[in-house]
C-alpha cells in the first residue's frame, strides 16, 4: 500500500487507473480541472490517452466514443460543464455504454461561486438528459479516501450495468487534502475490497436484449459483430424503430436493470440509530463529515439523536429510511434537493426540517441549535437557511 | 439487390426507407461502390451517421459494425471511437449538411484541426429536409423553403464568397473534395482518395430531395424538374462558366484538396506520443 497525502483530485485520478481507465477527455473548469491535469500526466505512464476536448459536449461524447471502441474511460466537470454532458448523456444511457462521470459540485446556479463547494446537482444527476425511461446511478463520496474508492467502484457499477455512472462529488472533497491509501499489487486491491472487471465485448446478435439482467457486455465496435448502437429506440438487434412496443421494452430494461438489482448499488452509513432516536440528520458528502461531529456532540449531552449518510443517491435508498423519526436533512443548498426524497421515503408519523447552507459548511454549533430545539418540539428559528414545515 | 448491396449491405435495411426519387441513394451507393473498389471487406469498415434524412436512411445498412451519434456530435464520438480502434479500420460517415455545417460545426472543424482519420460524406439536400424542409446553411440565396417563405435570406456558406470548403481547409482537413449526386465514377474516385487518406476527409455531396426541397424551392415534386436543376449548376473545377449568365448557385465539383497523408494522423500521433512518455517512465 502506498499511503500519502493528497487531494480527491488525485485520488480520483489514482482510483481511475487502478479501475482500468485509458481514456479522458475534459474542459477545464474549477474546482475539477485537477482531475484532467493529473490525467494528462498519470495517464500516458500507464498507456493511456488524455484530451481536452472543445467543449463537455464533445468531452463525454469522446469519452463514450472510446468506451465504443473497447476503452474504459472517465470525463470531469462541474455544474455548467455538467449541463452540458446531457446529451452525450442520454446517449450513453440509450446505447448502454459503459463510462464515468465525475462532477465537483460548486455553487451555483450557472457560474455561480467557482471555488465553494455546492449540491445543486442532486436531482440534475438523477435525471441528467431528457426523455425519462431510464434509471441513472450515482454515488457521492465525502473523504478523499472515499474518492478513491468510489470512484473504483463506479467503473466497475459502470461495466456491469452498461450504463454512465457519475461521481457526485464536491469542492470540499476534491480540492481537499487527507490521508489516502493506494493499493499497488492485485492482492491489496482485493484486500481493500476493490473490485475490477475487464470489458466484454457483446458477440451478438442480441445487443439489446429485453431483460433485466447485468453482465450483459455493451456494444464494442470494431470487431464485425454487426453491431448496431444508436440514438434511437433500438430492437434487440440495434436497429432504429418506431414500434412502441420496442419501446416499452427498451424502457423497462434501461429503468429494471438497476431498480431490480439496486442491492447491488445501495451504500450508506447509519449511525446511532439502534434505540430509535427521535432525530436522524441526513446528509452525503463534505456536509456529512459536520454532521457527524455534530451527532456525536449531541450524543455526549444525552440526546436521542442518529445519522443516516448516503453514499449512493441514485437510485434513492428509501429502504433505509425505517425510523419514525423527525429527520433533518442537511445540505449545500438552499432550496432543499434530498429533503423531498426524505420525505417521500421516510414512515408515516415522522416530520422532515431542512437546513441548507451553500458555499460554506454548516458549523456544529449551528446543527446543535436545531437539534436541540427540534427535541424540544420548539419552531426552529427562521434563518435565512430554514425552511420549516416541508 | 444488386452485386454491391448483397455484399455489403442488410437485406433488412433494402429498398431504403428514403422518398422515390430521392438523391440519398445515389450517395450511398457511391460510397459503397468505392468500398468495393478499394478492396475493403465488411470487417474494415465501421460506418457512423447522424441525425436526419442521411442519418436515418443509412444507418445500419451496413452489414458490419453501424453507430448513429446524436445530432452534430458524431464528430466528436467518432474522435473518441478512431482512438480505440486499430488504425487499419476505417471509419466513414453519411451525415447531413444541418448535421455536418450547423449544429456540429465547432466539433466537424476540431476533428479537421486534429486531422483525425476520417471520412466524412456530407449528404446535402440543402437545408433541414427530415423535419419536413427549412432552410440551413448551404440554402441557396433566394430560394424558399417552409422557413424562408420569402426567400433564403441569410448569407449561406456556399456564396457570397464563402466556401465551407475552405474554411475546413484552413482548419486542417488533409482531403477535400465536392460532387453532386448525379455525377458518375469521378465522384466514387473522389470518395476512394477520401477513404484512403490517413487524416480527416470530407466529400460535400449536394443531392436532390424531391419531397420537401423541390417542392418548395421549385414548385414541382418531379424528379425530372430537381434533376435537371442539379444538372445545370453540376460545374467542375476547372470548367468555365458564365457566372452572370447562371446568377444562381452552382456546384464546382472535383477534388478541391489533396493534402493525403501529409500529416500526422491524430490518433497515431497520440499512440505514438504515448508510448514515447511510457517508455521513459518504464
Ligand atoms: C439536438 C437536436 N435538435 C434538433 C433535432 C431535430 N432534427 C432531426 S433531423 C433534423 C434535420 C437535420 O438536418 P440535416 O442534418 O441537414 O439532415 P437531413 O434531414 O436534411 O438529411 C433535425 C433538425 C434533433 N434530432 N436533435
Ligand atoms: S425528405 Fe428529401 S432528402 Fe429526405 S428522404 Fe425524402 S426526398 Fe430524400
Ligand atoms: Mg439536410
């Protein structure tokens, strides 16, 4: 193992190569243009091809033109170049092709504050590109360590699944430095539970198969296997159609592929929660790493309170959510993303309150105000960050 | 089906889906032809296209591997596609004028500067014809379509002293070439060069769409009145022509362009570039 000090950009980078990546293609954009410059360099060491592309557009449609080919690759941006993946998006989506997509949330919306840490993308993530029928995974690391990790991880969802995954990180976790520990031979990837697997390549003639199941190698051209991959409702064999019924089972599989394997997919930490606690905090990212601290501060007074962090959002975990709680979902935004999931997924008789801040982490201080007052069944004071009564 | 389609082409996808008296097919069986001619079998060619009447009509014809990119951005997946596959295997596209010199200009130029290797087959009906015939930008000035019910107005980028052909030479297109459909094996010549240069290759293709184009811009849905159109203004390179006699738009046709294999094919300068950096870190 290699242990070092270093940043979620590297580890991001480190994570992709050990996951077999070959190919990246970005535009540059704080806070993630470290990625790409730490690609341009680690890459070519290990034989793979680094490019900045014209603009994100044309980024993850290289990306996913490489993956077509038989490369494992990734692509990296933030908000505004995130936006503008939604097309090469859709397509990846649609053509079931492997690949990976890191977002380094900042403030937005549009430009907004370039070097503050934000969560503004987390419904953008679930439905990246337009249309609907389908089913998008994303996970959301809070450490650099975790940055690592999933990002190995989101190759390997990525090749399972056929489908682009997206690392929803933030500011804090990519620019931040930590500890982070490199596994360097297979024994210790495996050991840290990593897990890689090759690309296949889909012999056909079924590339689009009407079924749920995984492990179905995608499309890779060049082999003359009469492949046939492309934006349209496909028949099982890739011709574009028009029939509807095509259509339905198109859309069932890219939708029940991942709903019907979401065990698969689900990650998340729960802490305190064994005596039922009257408040759960809920959060994923850099965010989670206060409101840890936070819970723990509450715990030490004697407060019945618990923390559930997300570590994939997409697709939502609502069976996680068994506590008749009052839930606090807390998160680098103002007008309240998670809070509605919570509340969609969580038992009847709870409440949900939201506490949003943005560019900025919420303190512990602020967390124990509300916490204490959440118990006590007071109002929670009106901030500019509150929004009561969800 | 005839020698070419039952050796290169899907029964499924024969006769096309495009209109009768469409120019499409002309195209395709050009580019199939010249296929054929350079000795290249079903495995050597991966064939890409994108959105519309081009896009629509010709993909997965091919008997081999068949990828459609959404609209414009083929461009820029095909850059990504050429860096994965061996260099031997080529990739062509039939793409659309909308296509090709709109909504995927900035990514058609890129590929040029980089020189990636390349062959474009620009099918220009003129203007947005799948979306039932709005004018785009090789429109010829004057002419209506359902969009310029008073006549094509904006400059274009075939007249007025613009060429897209030299606007993709100064970008670094290492092949150029023009002709419209109803020209004969000079133009399967044309496409065989583009085929064979290591580098980004286009072949502008002006053809007649009788369904929306004639029917607007000429009043007559007959092939014969479209045809004869194309005919009069099919001018090759070195012809003379009365240009004020004409006073219309005209296609100069021939090779406009041939720069082939004079330098560094993008893909292969990044593999080579590549394994110099990992020869040094080994
Ligand atoms: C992003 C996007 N915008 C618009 C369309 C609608 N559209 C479909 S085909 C087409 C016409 C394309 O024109 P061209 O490339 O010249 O092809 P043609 O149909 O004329 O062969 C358009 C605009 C689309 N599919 N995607
Ligand atoms: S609309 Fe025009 S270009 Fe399209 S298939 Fe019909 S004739 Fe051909
Ligand atoms: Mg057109």
């Amino acid at each position: 193992m290699k242990r070092t000090l270093d940043t979620g950009n590297a580890a991001i980078t480190e994570g992709a190569i050990i996951a077999g990546c070959r190919l990246f293609a970005g535009y540059p954009i704080t806070p993630a243009t470290e990625i790409a410059e730490n690609m341009s360099r680690r890459l070519p060491q290990v034989g793979g091809y680094y490019l900045q592309a014209e603009d994100e557009l044309a980024a993850l449609h290289i990306c996913v033109g490489a993956s077509l080919g038989g490369l494992k690759a990734m692509t990296a941006t933030s908000g505004p170049g995130y936006i503008l993946y939604a097309d090469p998006y859709g397509w990846a989506i649609g053509s079931e092709i492997p690949v990976v997509i890191v977002n380094a949330q900042r403030v937005g919306p549009v430009s907004g504050i370039t070097g503050a840490p934000g969560q503004g993308e987390f419904y953008l993530s679930r439905y990246p590109t337009q249309g609907g029928n389908f089913e998008t995974i994303v996970l959301a690391p809070n450490s650099v360590q975790e940055a690592f990790t999933l990002t190995v991880e989101a190759f390997y969802l990525a090749e399972r699944f056929r489908t682009p995954v997206t690392l929803l990180a933030d500011q804090l976790v990519t620019d931040g430095w930590e500890t982070l520990i490199i596994p360097e031979t297979e024994e210790e990837i495996q050991a840290m539970g990593l897990k890689v697997i090759p690309r296949r390549i889909n012999e056909g003639p079924e590339f689009y198969p009407a079924t749920d199941e995984i492990d179905i190698p995608p499309v890779v051209l060049g082999h003359n296997t009469g492949a046939a991959c492309s934006d349209w409702t496909p028949t099982a064999e890739g011709y574009d159609t028009e029939e509807v019924e095509w259509q339905h089972k198109h859309a069932y599989r890219l939708i029940y592929k991942i709903r019907n394997h979401k065990d698969l997919i689900t990650r998340y930490e729960s802490y305190f929660l064994e005596d039922d606690p009257e408040v759960i905090l809920v959060s994923y990212g850099s965010p989670s790493r206060v409101v840890k601290s936070a819970v723990k501060a509450a715990r030490e007074k004697g407060l019945k309170v618990g923390g559930l962090r997300l570590i994939s959002l997409w697709p939502f975990p609502d069976e996680i959510f068994t506590k008749t709680a009052k839930y606090l979902s807390v998160e680098l935004n103002y007008d309240g993303q998670l809070v509605r999931e919570v509340q969609r997924a969580m038992p009847k008789g709870s409440e949900v309150h939201f506490m949003g801040k943005c560019g900025e982490l919420p303190t512990v201080a602020e967390l124990m105000e509300l916490i204490e007052a959440l118990i006590k069944g007071q109002p929670l004071k009106a901030k500019p960050w509150e929004m009561e009564a969800w | 089906m005839d020698y070419l389609a039952t050796k290169y082409l899907r029964p499924r996808k024969i006769p096309s889906t495009a209109c009768s008296g469409c120019g499409l097919g002309q195209i395709h069986k050009k580019v199939v032809k010249a296929i054929d001619e350079l000795g290249l079998d079903v495995g050597d060619v991966v064939w890409g296209t994108g959105i519309g009447c081009a896009g629509r009509q010709t993909f997965a014809t091919w008997k081999g591997d068949n990828f459609a990119g959404t609209h414009g951005r083929v461009y820029a997946l095909a850059t990504g596609l050429r860096i994965a596959l061996p260099p031997n295997k080529k990739i062509i596209l039939t793409v659309g004028d909308g296509d090709a010199f709109g909504i995927g200009f900035n990514h058609l130029l890129n590929c040029a500067r980089r020189n990636v290797d390349l062959t474009v087959i620009v099918c220009d009906n003129l203007g947005y014809m799948s979306t039932g015939g709005q004018y785009g930008w090789t429109t010829p000035e004057g002419y209506r379509t359902d969009s310029s019910p008073y006549g094509m107005w904006e400059p274009n980028w075939m007249q007025g002293g613009r060429d897209v052909l030299n606007i993709l030479r100064e970008a670094g297109a290492t092949f150029l070439a023009r002709h419209t459909s109803i020209e004969g094996q000079e133009a399967v010549e044309s496409i065989k060069k583009a085929i064979l240069n290591k580098g980004f290759s286009l072949v502008h293709m002006p053809y007649p769409c009788v369904t929306n184009f004639a029917e607007r811009a000429l009043g007559s849905r007959r092939p014969a009145v479209m045809y004869k159109w194309f005919k009069e203004r099919t001018v090759k390179l070195n012809e003379r022509v009365d240009e004020k006699a004409l006073g219309d738009i005209y296609f100069r046709t021939g090779i406009y362009y041939d720069a082939s294999n004079s330098r560094p094919e993008f893909a292969e300068a990044l593999r080579n570039r590549v394994a110099e950096i990992q020869r040094r870190f080994r």
